[in-house]
C-alpha cells in the first residue's frame, strides 16, 4: 500500500510540473528553523559548488510555520524538506497525512545550546533558571495559592546580587521551535521548585502549564521575529539587553556577544554534548520522500546533507556550531535518511 501510495504521489507531482512547465523547477524549495536555516545555508553553498546545480532557496518561517507549509500538500508549489528545532508534533504528523504527505523521513542533524546572551560591554549577568522565569513569566505565585502579573521591573528586583538595570529581553515568538523549546527547558524547569507550584501540577496540570508557559506581554519580553541576526543587532544597541537564540548564533558572534550562564554552567560544545548545560536540544530536518526523484538535484542534496563532510565531528557544519552526534548516532541517522525510512516505522 506504501509503495501505491508514494508512487501516485511521484506521479502526481511529475503530472502537476509537466503540465506547469517543460521541466520540474530547477531549486530545491526549503522552509523551517531559523536555528537550522545557517546549516541548510551551508550545505546548500556546498551542494552548489559540488555539483553546479542552483542552491536550494531556503526560508527561515520558524518551525511551527515551516511545518504547517511542509505539510500542505504534494507538489510543485509545496516545500521538499523543513528544517525543525524540534521533534514534529503528532497534530502535524496528522496534519500532513489529510494533505497526502503521509511519507517522511525525519534526519537528526546534531544538537544545539539554546543561549541567553548580552552584548560584550554589558555588565556580567549569570543567572538561575528561576531567576528566568520570574524575570519573563506573565504572571508569578502569589504565595497564597493565585497568582499575580508579574512585577519585576528590574534583574535587582528578583535578587538583589543581580544588576539594578531594566529586563529586556529579545526572544522568539511562538511560531518558533526555538520559543517551545525555551518554555520547556527554561520556563517549565523554572517554575516547577516555586511554592505550591508541585501541588498546582498534581492538582490542576492545564493550569501549571499555563502559568509555567506563558510569556510576559506588558515590555521586558520582546518578540524579535524569526530572524536571529536582528537580535544581535538589537543587542549591540543595548547594552542591557539579553537575547535568546540559538548556540549557532552566540558562536558566529563571539566577538559582539558573550553568553549568560544557566545555573552556572556556560554554552560551549562540550557542555552541549555531554549535557551539562541545562538548555540543549535536538535539530532536525524533514524529507518529503514523494519528491525526492523528481525535484533536480534532491537526492543529492540530502546525501550531502547526510555526509561525513557535513554533519561529522571534523564537519564544515560543527565549523559554524553544530555539535555533532556521536559517530554511532550519526551512521544510524544516515542509513534511515539515505533509504528513505518513514516516520514512525
């Protein structure tokens, strides 16, 4: 049934660019992570270079978007591949499935620090994961079983060891892999030790979520788009800002930015790999394997994603601050990519 489907579905698509053009388009369509769109960048320049076909063009969406686009349909007019700052979500695995992309194989690139950062001149500023939340979450335990909108003005006022400077903080709005994976890394972890919040999970778990999840709306926090550049650049006109982005971002600008520390431990690659530091996650990205013979160059595209040259511990991705997986880990991924290995089986 599997090989039926993903035939009419290649020939679906053949059908639709043939009647569309002469031939299929000649660039791969990517969308997806603004975390992982440096690395597809990357193999993109070095599958161009490699086999002179067109780079693929490559959209930074988020993961939310760039998944709800991936799966909207077979064809020419749909996106071959989305990177991910995350795992995909059953509700898209089913959103994909009512739109015919029920064929996809999931990649495991490598893991990323998520990092909180502040341009070089800032005064040093280290803090706790609670110290996190109660700096950016929209409303704080009153201590008498409510809760209160947040009124922390300054990093002082949560503790007085702090800096006596305003709370800005530039972040990624919830279209964005890298916001869910900052609610549940950070916020989450944050504010599970709070008084009564252990019971509040027990009690009522939609509403511990709720309170542990949602983002302050009322100045400190700052939804800066998809683009992680204008953070930095954002942070380099405000020396009392920080900004949440991926580790990828704080490595290219280590000469602007330097990192906060999350429970006293900094981002760097070994603390990433081996899990010491608190606010690590996986990267991913997604084939749509109905496409993958009849869009030019696909094929190749991914195997060079999946090479050795790419994603290994010497690879050019680790060069822009991928950590990579263990060789072990990494021959695993490839063999499932390669074949064609569907989701969930």
């Amino acid at each position: 049934m599997k090989k039926f489907v993903l035939a009419a579905a290649s020939a679906a698509l053949a059908l639709t660019v043939s009647a569309g053009a002469a031939a299929a388009r000649d660039q791969i369509k990517i969308v997806g992570s603004s975390t992982v769109f440096p690395y597809t960048q990357a193999v993109s320049e070095e599958f161009s270079n490699k086999t002179g076909k067109a780079a693929p063009v490559v959209e930074s969406t988020g993961t939310g978007g760039g998944f709800k686009v991936f799966c909207g349909g077979v064809g020419e007019s749909h996106p071959d591949i989305t990177g991910a700052s995350r795992a995909i979500k059953d509700s898209e695995v089913k959103l994909c499935a009512e739109n015919g992309v029920d064929n996809i194989s999931e990649a495991l690139i490598g893991y990323d620090g998520l990092s909180i950062a502040h341009a070089r001149s800032a005064p040093e500023i280290d803090l706790t994961e609670e110290q996190i939340f109660l700096a950016l979450a929209a409303e704080l335990p009153d201590g008498k079983g409510g809760f209160i909108a947040n009124p922390n003005k300054k990093w002082s006022d949560i503790d007085a060891s702090l800096p006596a400077i305003d709370i800005v903080a530039f972040g990624p709005p919830p279209t964005s892999g890298t916001r869910d994976a900052f609610v549940e890394l950070v916020m989450q972890d944050g504010c599970k030790d709070l008084a009564g919040m252990a019971d509040l999970k027990k009690a009522d778990k939609d509403k511990w979520e709720e309170v542990c999840s949602r983002m302050r709306q009322d100045g400190p926090f700052i939804e800066a788009g998809e683009n992680d550049n204008l953070i930095v650049q954002r942070l380099e006109a405000d020396s009392n800002a920080v900004g949440i982005f991926g580790y990828s971002f704080l490595y290219e600008n280590s000469d602007k930015l330097k990192a906060v520390k999350v429970n006293g431990i900094e981002p760097n690659f070994d603390t990433i790999a081996d899990g010491s530091y608190p606010v690590a996650r996986p990267l991913f990205f997604y084939v749509k394997n109905a496409h993958r013979d009849v869009i030019p160059g696909m094929k190749e595209f991914v195997e060079e994603y999946m090479s050795d040259a790419a994603l290994g511990a010497d690879g050019y991705l680790a060069e822009r601050g991928l950590t990579p997986l263990s060789d072990e880990k990494r021959k695993e991924v490839q063999e499932a990519v390669l074949s064609g290995k569907t989701i969930g089986n």
